[in-house]
C-alpha cells in the first residue's frame, strides 16, 4: 500500500472509531461476569442432562432456583403438565448377516414406545419420499433413512406405518459415532413404530450391505415409554411504570444424553447473567421484564405453548427467545417487517463488532419464540456464531460443559442486556398483537406452513368466541 492510501485507510478506520457509540453500562458490567457460566458448570456437572421430568431435571431447576434467591430475587414457579417420555435401555442389534450379533449405537426418539423383542429385515427407504417408497417393498421390515432426509418429522413415520413397516432407524448427517437425540412428535402421541437415531458410520454400513443385495436382519427392543409429567417453567419478574412487559425466554430443559451445555445450558446462563444484573441494577423502567426459563422444549415447546397461553390476555410488547445464542451476529425480526426499524435503531446503540450483521428479517421455527408468535406476539431472536467443533455436537452425548465457552457466554449476555434494556424502554413498539390474517401473511410470505402443519400447529385454531 503507498503512503496516501495507508493514510487515507488509517482515517476512513479512525472516522469509524469516533463514530461508534460508547459502550452502555450494562454491557460493561456483562462482559466482566461470569456467574452464568460458573452456575452453567454447577448444573451441567452435579445433574447432567436436563430431559424434562427426569429427576436430573428437577434437581437441577431446585438448584437454580437456590441461586436465584441467593440473589434477593423470588423466583415463581409456573406449573403445568406435559407428555413426558423416559429413556429406557432399548436395544437396536443387528443379526444378519454378521457371524455374531453387534449391538448397534442409537438413541430412540421421544414417545417411541416400548413393545416386545423382534426381528425384522432392513430396507433401505432412501430419502422417505413417497417416489423412494414406490420402488421397494416395505411391508413387516426395518426402514434405514438417509441423513440427507428432507421429509418433515413424524411425516415420515406416518407414511412408514401406512406402508406397514416396523421401524425406522435414521441416520445421523454427523460422523464420528454421534447420536441426534431429538423428539418424534410435536404432538406428544406416542409413536406407533420405534424411530431411531444410528450412528452415521453404522447406517453407511449397512447401507452398503443393502446395496450388495445382502439380507439385513435387524432385532429392536424398546424399553423407553411415554408417561404424563407434571413439571414447570421458572419465572423472574422486574418492576416497570406500564403492564406491557417484555418477556425474555430461554429453554431450560436439555436431551439426556450429554449435559446440554450449549442446547440449551448457552441460554439458562445468559439469563441467569441477566437476572443477576437486572437484581444488582433496579431502575425506573417503562415496561416489566420477565425472565422465563421454559422446559418441555425439546420434546415440543411444552413450556412456551403453556406460557404463551397462559400470557393471552396480557400485555406482550415482545419476546426474545434465546436457544443457542452463540456470538451474536446480528438481531432478527423473525418475518415481521415492521419491527426492523426498531432493531434498526437499537443496532445503532451497539459498536459494530457487537452485531456485525446488523438486522435480520428471517422466520425460524421449532424454538420457544414460535408459540408466541403464532399468538401474534412481536418476537426477536439473534443470529449468532458457534464454533463449527462445539455446534456439532448439538444433541449428541457430547454436549459437555468442557466445550463451554466463558467469552462466549458473557460477550452475549452484553448484547442481549443491552437489548432487554432497550425494548424495556424504547418508545416506538407496543403491545398490539397481530391479527390471524397478518399472521397468516408471515407464515405464507416465509414458507413455513408445511413444517408448522407436520408440528401440528397450522393452521391455528378458530378463535373462541366470548
Ligand atoms: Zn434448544
């Protein structure tokens, strides 16, 4: 670079520098704080993986809701039922044609049910498109399904149980002998054929088996079963001059089989990291702030449906849900035009490595923001970076604590403080819900109706008239 363009680059960087803004308060002190990690280290390692109803589960919500009094702050708890599942020790093994039996590695989805011992061939049902279907004879055998699958959860089941099959054992898209804990019902019914998640190294062997023409004999014995749970969400709330409140929401419960340090022990430490600033920091604000520690999430947004219906008649300004925030990236709409300018605005407050990619107007699903805003509710999340080698055990027996990540951790909870404080006391939002038409016109223009219908939750009920 010759000189007048190093100092003309040297200037333009140095303009940059003078026009950011000055870091905010509660940024400051977040960066600095790392109880939510320390308290997400506590959890992860004296319980374990947060399923919920598990007693791992409950000890560990008795164990948050000790640090949070521990802070002056009376945490409410918001009971409510659920299905619930319980793993079992099921057993996948496979028979043929190997000259001894090898127990496969798998995880079976929630609300697989348990049923007696069988054995049954495999066949490969490629993608589980009714065209991969078309080719093959299904019926009394085993399903071996593709990583690469595009067919919606439970749609693919529905249609192996409509072709007579007798399970499904899906393949994992990552290597490495992971598993992809996940649920298999939005609707909590109980599977009526066992689904399983297998490592991908054990599918792509049989696979290939399959693909020699080689008969494939599988024995599956679950013991894993469905059962009605009584659990609850955790609630803090923050005084505010008006009724409409923000509400800040992170899903508390986790899969069994690591710790759920990122999914989602990422979010329970952001908004303990926020509680405990919000508690050291009472100030006159416009709206109330309420944190919400949801759980049932994973197995199908048990907690956020439950909160959003309990919260229909009240004053929502805006949710903020956070699953799996890493380094924030940028602030995100979800779908809803209208509220970029307000982000816009709020992006503005924030020195650009905060929010490198500004704002964000993309619909997402399958998280606790959904309930809400199937109610109408203005709901934001962020766009957020996680290292590729700690976001790919997502699920897995490896979502350990030692993959946690203290800058991660207070580098996010700065932003979203400083977002809290922001939809607290910004002038231009309020609490007007959509109307089922504009919801309807956000689910359409973002193309979420098929994977909302396999949910369960499109199209929304008729409104009951008073
Ligand atoms: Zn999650």
């Amino acid at each position: 670079m010759n000189l007048p363009r190093l100092l003309a680059a040297v200037l333009a960087a140095t303009a940059t520098l003078a026009a950011q803004p000055a870091p905010l308060p509660v940024v400051t002190q977040l960066l600095t704080d790392r109880s939510g990690y320390e308290l997400l280290g506590r959890l992860c390692d004296d319980f374990g993986g947060r399923l919920t109803g598990s007693p791992a589960s409950r000890a560990a919500m008795d164990a948050l809701v000790n640090e949070l009094r521990a802070l002056g702050l009376k945490p409410e708890r918001q009971h409510f039922t659920m299905p619930g599942w319980v793993r079992g020790d099921d057993e996948v093994t496979l028979l043929a044609p190997l000259p001894t039996p090898r127990r496969l590695r798998v995880a079976a989805l929630s609300y697989t049910q348990p049923h007696a011992p069988f054995e049954a061939d495999v066949v490969d049902i490629g993608q589980g498109r009714d065209e991969d279907f078309a080719k093959i004879e299904v019926r009394g055998k085993i399903g071996l399904l593709a990583a690469n699958t595009t067919v919606p959860r439970g749609l693919y089941e529905k249609a192996a149980v409509e072709r007579g099959m007798r399970g499904v054992l899906f393949i994992n898209r990552e290597a490495g002998g992971q598993l992809l804990a996940r649920t298999g019902a939005f609707s909590g019914e109980p599977l009526k054929i066992p689904v399983y998640s297998l490592a991908q190294e054990e599918g792509k062997w049989i696979g290939r088996l399959l693909a020699r023409g080689q008969n494939v004999r599988l024995r599956m014995h679950t013991r894993s079963h469905c059962a009605q749970i009584e659990t609850e969400n955790l609630i803090v709330r923050f005084p505010g001059r008006t009724a409409e409140k923000i509400v800040i929401g992170a899903h508390f419960d986790s899969w069994d089989l690591g710790q759920g340090a990122m999914d989602n022990g990422i979010g329970l430490a952001q908004l303990f990291a926020l509680a405990k600033y919000l508690a050291a920091n009472p100030a006159d604000r416009l709206r109330p702030i309420e944190l919400i520690w949801y759980n049932g999430e994973e197995q199908g947004l048990w907690g956020s449906r439950h909160a959003a219906a309990v919260a229909r008649k009240e004053p929502i300004a805006a949710m903020v849900n956070l699953d799996m925030v890493g380094y924030p990236l940028s602030v995100n709409a979800c779908g809803d035009e209208r509220l970029v300018p307000l982000l816009t605005r709020f992006a503005a407050t924030m020195p650009v490595e905060r929010l490198r990619e500004g704002v964000k107007n993309v619909a997402w699903l399958a998280s606790d923001h959904t309930p809400y805003q199937l109610d109408g509710v203005n709901v934001f999340t962020f766009g957020a970076y996680i290292d590729r080698e700690v976001n790919r055990y997502y699920h897995d027996v490896a979502d350990t604590f030692d993959k946690s990540d203290p800058k991660l951790i207070a580098e996010s909870s700065a932003t979203i403080g400083a977002f809290t404080l922001f939809l607290a006391d910004a002038s231009d939002l309020t609490a007007t819900r959509r109307t089922p038409a504009e919801i309807a016109a956000v689910v359409k223009t973002h193309g979420l109706a098929p994977r909302l219908t396999a949910m369960g939750l499109w199209p929304l009920p008729p409104v009951p008239t008073p």
